[in-house]
C-alpha cells in the first residue's frame, strides 16, 4: 500500500455542526500532516505529528482539533467553522523528507 | 515574507519541447527541496526532490538543478508531453527529515500544447 487514502471526499456542514476527517496510510510513515490549501494557493501547514505526537501547530484555531489515534490515522475535528474555512484539506504523511500527500477533502461551510 | 518565490504564474510549451520550471529561495537554511505536481482538485504528487549538498538529481523526464550560491533551483521537463499540463509547485525545507516543515512556493501553471 503505497498510499494516503482521505474521507470524505467532500463534505458540506453548516456552522453549527461537528465532523471529522479521516486520514490514512500503510506506508509505515511516523511523520503525519494536516494542510489546508484556498483555491489558486499553495498549501498551508497546519499540524505536525511526530511519532503520534503533536510537533508543530501552526497556531491554528482551536475549532480544529486534530487526533491521531495510531501510526496509521489521522482525524481532523472540525466544529463550530466558518464560511471562511471552507478550503481542500490535505493529509500528508513522510518517513524521510518526502512527504506524500491524500487526495483531499472538499469541505464547504455554509 | 515569501520565503520560496515562484515569480512566474504560467508556462506555455510546445509537445516534445523542453519545460523548464524556476524557484528561488531566501532562507539559507533550506537544505532540501522538492517539486510537486497538482491536478485541480487532487492533493499534490510528489515529482522529485534534492539534497542541498547536490547539484542535480535526475528521474526519467524530470531534472532539477540547483545553484546554491544563486538560491535559485529549476525543473526540467524533456520532452514535454500535454499530461504534464498541470500546476507545479517547489518547496523547501530546514534541517529536514520526518515531520520537518514544507514552505511552499505559489505554484506556476504549466500547459503543453499539442
């Protein structure tokens, strides 16, 4: 499996809801990313985990909540978003300095 | 503070010709650096990338060259093929390995004529 496999593919939540996205990879890769990319930009950092733990926030707003459960999952909990938040969401993951990313998650607030 | 500049926002080439793609830096500390292709509405693939302590690494269709005393790398397409048509962005991280930081550029779009 040489992969990042993201769920869902698209998501449309109002600004009161709560959900999550879904990353994974068998790659055997410690290193596992959260990026948030606008259209016509490049992509954003938003989370680091090294070794399932949290390495780097990039001072992300805390209606995103990310989780990583095990070496191979990484959740994003999104509540409480924005219309300004609505964005492809990117998973990423790396065991040297490549890193591989998903296909995304289309997310829309309305 | 653009730390990875890609200053051109297109490309136009002919099938068969060269591409080739520019990326500057100003963080000294970058040490490694990768291009990555992407799709409208897919997540970034992973094209080819190079250490700081080389000045070329070659995969198949794809070269990429880097002048450190510049801060200036580029991509390389031979011979360009209309799949290729795509947005391509270079990246560059510090004191590299798992879980380091990518800083990107803005991207440039390239397309190839038939």
């Amino acid at each position: 499996d040489t992969e990042v496999t993201q769920t869902p593919k698209h998501l449309v939540m109002g600004m009161t809801n709560k959900k999550s996205l879904k990353c994974e990879q068998h790659m055997g890769h410690r290193a596992m990313y959260w990026y948030k990319q606008k259209a016509k930009k490049p992509p954003e950092l938003m989370f680091v985990y090294s070794y399932e733990k949290l390495s780097i926030n990039e001072s992300v707003p805390s209606r995103f909540s990310p989780e990583c459960p095990n070496s191979s999952l990484l959740n994003l909990h999104l509540h409480a978003l924005q219309p300004e938040d609505s964005a492809l969401y990117l998973c990423a993951s790396s065991l040297y300095n490549e890193q591989f990313f998903g296909p995304g998650t289309r997310l829309t607030v309305l | 503070d653009q730390q990875v500049k890609q200053n051109s926002p297109s490309l136009s080439v002919q099938e068969g010709r060269i591409s080739i793609l520019n990326c500057d830096y100003t963080n000294s500390m970058f040490d490694y650096f990768l291009w990555y292709k992407k799709y409208p509405a897919e997540g970034p693939t992973f094209l080819i990338s190079i250490s700081s302590i080389k000045d070329k690494n070659e995969d198949g269709r794809f070269t990429v060259f880097l002048n450190k005393s510049a801060k200036h790398l580029s991509l390389h397409i031979v011979p360009s093929q209309p799949g290729d048509s795509a947005v391509y962005f270079c990246a560059a991280s510090a004191a590299g390995g798992a879980n380091s930081k990518l800083t990107f550029g803005k991207g440039i779009t390239l397309s190839v004529r038939p």
